[in-house]
C-alpha cells in the first residue's frame, strides 16, 4: 500500500477538503455534482444525484455525468496509491466501455471494488519498471438497488521517468 494512502484518505473523507480537492483538480466533477460516500483501500462508492445542471433533455442524467462518475469511482482508488508515491506513478484509462441498462435518475451510486487489484497492479509496475494494466469496473445503482449502468475502465500505471 502507498505509504501516503492515510493522507490522501484523510482529505477524501473531509467534506470541505473534498470539495476544495475536485474544484482544484476535478473541477467537472464538482460541478456535475459528485461525491463520494464511501472511501477505503478496497472500495470508493460516488454519489451522484440526478439536478436540472447534469440531465438530458429525456429527463434522465447525462450519460457523460456517469462515465465521470464510474471514472471517479475506480479513478480514487488508483490515485490514493499514487498520491505522493516515490517513484512518482503516471495513471492513464486507455479505454472505457459502457452498457447503460436502465434510465438513470434520482440518486445514482457507483461503486469500484478494485482497490486490492490496483495495488498490486502499481506494485508490478514500479517492481517490474514498466507499464501495467487493469480493466476496473464500476457498478451504478439507483435508490432501489436496480443495476442501471456497469463501466469497465482499463486503467495503465506506469513509473514516470526522472527527465
């Protein structure tokens, strides 16, 4: 695990920290409205609500809102173990494939349970000192626990160079 995994959860987990982290960083995301509701090494859940800010005009959230969503989901986790890592680690998603199963409204949470394969993903990358991958996968869920949209990601880590 990141030695800095403790720091980087103690700022996600704070709610104004969190918010001054996306705007600062994610600034899409803060304004899409997404929050994360749960945060550990293993798992991130996002929290997204359907508003008049992130809806299409079928009155269902933007598709992009919930690839942001599904991206932040698995994105935290991969970017707690790269947080102020020495070797400095670059995170890419190289690809994103998207079945959306059910009309997304109301409250929407995304859940990547990754966390464990993107440690030892990372791990191989600085061991090895080449680039790895990972296809993540991101689960949203509306109020009712019904399944309306799964995300993969592949994600690629790899060891920056010192240039």
């Amino acid at each position: 695990m990141n030695p800095s995994f403790h720091k980087f959860q103690r700022i996600i987990r704070n709610p104004i920290l969190f918010k001054f982290f996306i705007l600062q960083r994610l600034s899409a995301a803060f304004w899409a409205g997404l929050n994360i509701q749960h945060f550990d090494d293993k798992t991130c859940v996002v929290r997204v609500k359907k508003s008049w800010f992130n809806q299409n005009p079928f009155n269902s959230m933007y598709f992009a809102v919930e690839a942001m969503a599904a991206e932040m989901s698995c994105g935290m986790l991969a970017f707690s173990q790269v947080y102020e890592r020495i070797p400095a680690i670059s995170m890419l998603i190289e690809k994103m494939e998207a079945s959306f199963i059910k009309k997304a409204s109301g409250i929407i949470l995304f859940t990547c349970e990754d966390g464990e394969a993107i440690q030892h993903t990372i791990q191989a990358a600085i061991q090895r000192g080449e680039g790895t991958k990972l296809v993540c996968k991101s689960t949203a869920r509306n109020e009712e626990g019904m399944i309306v949209a799964e995300f993969l990601l592949t994600w690629s880590f790899k060891v920056k160079s010192k240039s």
